[in-house]
C-alpha cells in the first residue's frame, strides 16, 4: 500500500493543478494576513473560500484521478496486491497531496506573519484541521462515486452533485425547515441537520471558536451552548471522523465486491 501510496502522492505532486493550487492559497495567505490588521477577519474569509473551495477540489480531483489512472490500476488489480492496498493508497496519495498542498499554502504566511506566539495560532490551526478534513471527506466521497459509475460523464455529474448539495441546497432546505417550522423547538433537530452536513458542521466549529456565535442569532445562541463546551467540540470532531471513516469503508467495500 505504501509504495501505491508513494507513486500517487509523488504523481499528483509533480502535477501542474498542484501547483496551482498550492500557490492560491499561498498568495491568498499572504494578502489576507499582512494587508488585514485583525486576525479573525483574516481567518473568517479564509474559512468562507475553503469550506467552498477545498470540498469542490477533493471531489474532482478524486474522480480525475480515479477515471485518468483507471488503465493503470487494472494493471496492478492483476498482480498479486490486495484491492484494498491499491485503493486504499490511491486514495490516501490523492488526499495527501492536496492536504499537503492546502496546509503548506496558509501555513507559509501564517509563519511568516509571526502568529504562532499569538493567541490566533489556535483559530488557525483549527481552520487547517477542518480544511484538512473536509479535503479526506470529499475525496473519498469522490472514490466511492467513480467505483459506482463506469461513466465517466455520469461520475463527473455525480461528484458535482453532491458537492452542489452540500455546498448550497443543504443550507436552503436547512433554512426552509427552520422558517417553516418555527413555532416548534427545533434545537436538537439544528444540531442534529447540523452533523449531517460536513460542511455546515466545519463552518459552525470556526465561527464558534472565533466568539461572533451572536451574529448568528438564537441558532448561534443553541450550538454555543453545544460547540462552546469541550464536550461539543470532541463530538464535533467525531462526527467528522465519522464522516471520513464510512465512506473510506465503503469504498474499500465497493472495491472489494466491484468486477473490474
């Protein structure tokens, strides 16, 4: 598995797009830390790009890979190497590079900038955490998507889907139901839509974490009172364990059952 590993990390490294996306955040790093005066407003526009950007790359990228390399690992499906190895890599090189990629890009200016002496150096890193798991989240939602479709046209379509749904209509029907519903106690049904949602869950830690849960009004007030204590955030970051544990195991899953 390593050495799968090994080749699809240092495959997508020498990739131009990893470049490119390497020195995106890189420069966007370094505009919003040395031309904004207060910190927080620099990490709550980083968190708005990359809770929308980092979801929508580890999901086309994942299925690039997987369609690009498909003549290759039919080739390694027959040596004796168990699928789960060759997937399992495969998978772990494509998040590992563009997490690499994502956390040295913000990690550089945030260096530079002499932050990690100052109380800012948690919020920040947190927002690396959840860019990190939002990148191991969507990439192997992107694995299990072009296992299930031979099509590569259907599995681009897919992949967008979802990140379209996640992104954007989850966050619509969420609004909806609570406008509709309102007249009915709906904190334990917010935290709980709140959990299905790796995306929602990662934009609630960072505001929480940033003290501005008033701007979100009497919902910033009930997920302050669940995100805001210890116990909140460890099963935050469960759940986004979770969400990256399934749908690594049904991908191994899929991969094992699938006749190539």
């Amino acid at each position: 598995m390593f050495k799968i590993l090994k080749y699809s990390f240092y495959d997508l490294i020498r990739s131009r797009w990893s470049y490119v996306y390497f020195l995106f955040y890189l420069v966007l790093g370094f505009v919003l830390l040395f031309l904004n005066n207060d910190v927080s407003k620099a990490v709550i526009t980083l968190m708005n790009i990359i809770i929308v950007l980092v979801p929508l790359i580890g999901t086309i990228f994942g299925v690039m890979y997987y369609y690009n390399s498909k003549e290759f690992t039919e080739l390694l499906l027959a040596q004796p190497v168990k699928r789960s190895s060759i997937f399992l890599g495969q998978y772990l090189g494509v998040a590992g590079s563009l997490t690499l990629s994502l956390v040295l890009g913000l990690g550089i200016p945030f260096v530079l900038y002499g932050l990690l002496r100052s109380s800012a150096i948690f919020d920040f890193s947190l927002l690396l955490v959840t860019g990190a798991f939002l990148t191991l989240i969507f990439t192997a939602l992107s694995f299990n998507i072009a296992l299930s479709n031979e099509n590569k046209i259907k599995g681009f379509g897919y992949a967008v889907l979802l990140w379209l749904f996640l992104a954007v209509v989850y966050d619509g029907i969420f609004l909806m139901s609570l406008i509709l519903f309102k007249e009915y106690p709906l904190d334990n049904f917010s935290l709980i839509v709140t959990m299905f949602n790796p995306i929602d869950l990662s934009r609630t830690l960072i505001l929480l974490k940033l003290d501005i849960s008033a701007l979100l009004g009497y919902t910033g007030a009930v997920f302050k009172q669940f995100f805001g204590t210890s116990q909140g955030f460890i099963i935050s970051l469960l759940m986004l364990i979770l969400w990256t544990v399934v749908p690594i195991w049904r991908m191994l899953y899929i991969s094992k059952k699938k006749d190539f």
